[in-house]
C-alpha cells in the first residue's frame, strides 16, 4: 500500500472521530500525537474559526503543542484543565478489547496523562494498527519512558521479565539515544503476543527507574481505522457499549 494511500486512511479515521466525536459543546479538547493526529487537527480547522473560538486544547507532546500554537487555536495545559471533554490520539496498535500500545513518538507519558485526563478517549489510525492481540503486527516492542540513569538495571529487568532484546532506542540524526520532551530514555522491549496487557504493564511499571510504559489498558472508548477501500472500521468497548 502506498505511502499516500496509508495517509488517505488515516485522514478518514481522524476526520470520523472528530465528526462524531467533537460536538459544538465541546470545550476542552486533549490532542495526541503523531502522524495521525495532523488529521485530527486538520478537520478541526475546516471547522472554522467560531466554531474553534471557545475550546482549547491540551497537547500531549511537543509536536502536538506546535500544531495547537501554529494553527492559531487556544492552548491550554493539563494543569489548568485537569478534566477534558475528549482526547483523540493515534496508536501503534490496537486489540480487539481496545487496549493499545503506543509511544512509537517517545510520546505516551504525556499522551497517558490527557488519556486519562479524558472523559472520552478515541484512538485514530489506519488499518495496520488493528489486531487481535497486541504483538501481533507491531514487533518493534512496548516502548518503555526510563530515567537515564536506571535504563541499564531497567533492560536487565526487561529481560527477566521474558523480553529476548529489549533496546535503548537510539536518535536517528543526533548520535545517542533519544531524549523524549521530559528528558529521559526510551527503551523498545518486545515481548511477543501480549495476551495480557494489563499484568504486563504492571510489572513493567513497578521496575524502579521506569516513568511509564506505552500499553493503554482500558482507556479507549472507540477506535477507528481507515481501510484501503475508503471505508473507515470502528472498533467500540465493551465498557462503553451501553452508552
Ligand atoms: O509517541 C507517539 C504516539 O503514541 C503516537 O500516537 C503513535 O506512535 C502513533 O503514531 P502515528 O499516528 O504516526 O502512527
């Protein structure tokens, strides 16, 4: 599939969710990050100014603050707006219960706090995301935030815990390792099929040095993904399916 074909998927789901998503009494807005979300904010500029003039949005990231800042819509910050209407973010992969991993950005801490943060959390990607158990397609691992000075002692642990090569992931035009926008470490671990996301995420996030680890359990409301053939498939909690 080529590259603007992936991005015509992806534009579809971003503009889906924010259709269904943002209604004009929305107020407070988290944007995730990634290449996925550039769709998201594109069609809520097509929105048009009034409709943008009372909301503001709360980045996950450095990219997604420059998109907000850029675009000329209001900023605002988690701490002034610690509850948020809807969060819509992207994902590396989703499962059929709607547990993701993410942080292919170096950007999941942040992205879990307005995650959370969010009453309504919407996952946005295109196709290749959507399995049936995480592992299944994205094999470059749960992406994993850690103090420098731990990341040693941490990829120890990793291997302990059943990761073959978990990996310092590395800056691809800068020598060294990347730096993520709280300035630490991101190590890759993959751990094949994660049947259980939820005990993995625990004992990863008990390894001392760990910030936090890119498997969102539970957190995803929808998800939806752009095919190949135009049509975009929506994915919904069980937990939401009352709603
Ligand atoms: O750290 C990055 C984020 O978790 C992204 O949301 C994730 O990697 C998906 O990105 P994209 O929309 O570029 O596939």
């Amino acid at each position: 599939m080529s590259s603007s074909l992936i991005d015509d998927a992806k534009r579809r789901a971003a503009y889906k969710a924010v259709d269904e998503y943002i209604p004009p009494t929305t107020k407070v807005v988290g944007i995730g990050s990634g290449s996925t979300v550039v769709y998201v904010i594109e069609r809520i500029l097509q929105r048009g100014k009034e409709a943008n003039n009372n909301v503001v949005f709360i980045p996950s990231s450095f990219q997604s603050k420059e998109l907000i800042v850029q675009h000329g819509l209001t900023l605002g910050d988690v701490d002034a707006y610690p509850e948020i209407d809807v969060t819509i973010d992207g994902a590396d992969e989703v499962d059929e219960h709607l547990n993701a991993i993410k942080g292919g950005g170096g950007c999941h801490l942040r992205e879990k706090v307005i995650a959370e943060a969010a009453k309504k959390f919407i996952i946005v990607a295109d196709h290749r995301k959507n399995s049936k158990v995480l592992g299944e397609n994205w094999t470059r691992g749960v992406p994993i935030e850690v103090i420098p000075f731990a990341y040693t002692r941490v990829i120890m642990a990793l291997k302990t815990l059943g990761c073959g090569n978990p990996v310092l992931r590395m800056a691809k035009a800068k020598a060294g390792p990347v730096i993520t926008d709280n300035g630490n470490f991101v190590i890759d671990a993959h751990f094949g099929l994660i049947h259980d996301p939820d005990d993995l995420m625990r004992k990863i996030k008990m390894l001392t040095g760990v910030v936090e680890v890119g498997l969102f359990v539970r957190l995803a409301q929808i998800a939806y993904f752009g095919n190949e053939n135009g049509s975009v498939t929506e994915k919904k909690s069980v937990l939401y399916e009352t709603e």
